[in-house]
C-alpha cells in the first residue's frame, strides 16, 4: 500500500532524468518483462533517446513516474489507429526498488485520469502482460481492469515462448 505520505505523480520526461532513468531501466528483471524494444543493456545514451524523443510530442504520451521527487520509473500510453482509434494500449514499469508499495497502481490511476481528460474518445484501455507477470496484472485489476484472453504461446522473450494476459478497461 502507498504510504500516504509518499508524493506519486506521472510527468513528461525532463533532461536531467536521463542518470535515473538509466540506472533504473538497466535491470535485468525489468526487462524480462518488458518487449525487446527496451534495450538490455540500458544505457544513459538510450535513455537520452528517450527522453528526446517524447520531447515534441504532444499532447504527452509518456511519462516519468516521479516518487518524493525521484524518477521511479515510466508509464506511457500507445493510441491505436483506423477502426481501432478508441484504443489506448498502456505500458509501464518501476525500478525494482520501488516495487510491492503501491506505487503502480497509483501510477496506473493517475494515467487513466490522464486519458479521461485528454482523449475523451476512448472507450477501451488495454494492457497485454506476459503470463510471469502476476503483480502486474494485480495492478490492472486493481485499477478496474479485467481479463479479457490470454492468448497463448504468442510472445517470445529471452528465448521462451509465453502465454500473454490481455487485460482491458472499458471506459
């Protein structure tokens, strides 16, 4: 549970996050979980990738989950195109020191705050998580997501083949 006084917020990515960020992304245990888009090793120069390229995006996609003033990871949403235009994929993930306190799920909430004032269009907020991934899917379900397929043997991460959850929000 998040300690009440713990400051959780989500914000755009900022220059001088690009140390932090890369010293918490640069796990291995994160990355198991993550698509191989996220490189392994994570450097600072992936990290300022990053953080450039959300620079001019607008309006914001993804975001710094700040902690008392500390980069503790990132969320970030994905807008589906054609007739799947009222969908938003979302992603996210915390540096392993701040995991098992809440922290995501709170993160989670603020962003579907985020969706619900700024893309009043949609109507369904999905989250495909890979089957290892249990605390994961307890913050999906926490936030009033539910399982809508696992859709199995259809991923392929360090060389295993696994089942994925889909977890989804109609909204």
């Amino acid at each position: 549970m998040v300690n009440k006084r713990m400051q959780v917020k989500i914000r755009p990515w900022k220059q001088e996050d690009k140390e932090p960020l890369a010293a918490i992304a640069n796990n291995f245990n994160i990355w198991q979980n993550l698509r191989d888009r996220l490189p392994h090793p994570y450097t600072p120069e992936d990290a300022e990738d990053w953080i450039n390229f959300n620079k001019n995006i607008l309006p914001t996609l993804n975001f710094c989950i700040e902690v008392d003033g500390q980069v503790a990871g990132s969320i970030g949403l994905t807008p589906q195109i054609d007739v799947h235009r009222n969908n938003m994929e979302i992603g996210y993930f915390l540096g392993e020191p701040f995991w098992h306190k809440g922290i995501a799920t709170r993160a989670v909430g603020l962003l579907l705050q985020y969706v619900a004032e700024v893309f009043p269009h949609i109507s369904r907020i999905y989250a495909p998580v890979f089957e290892r991934n249990k605390p994961s899917m307890r913050v999906l379900e926490k936030n009033g997501f539910h399982l809508e397929a696992i859709l199995k043997r259809s991923v392929i991460k360090n060389n295993i083949v696994l089942d994925e959850y889909l977890w989804v929000r109609n909204v």
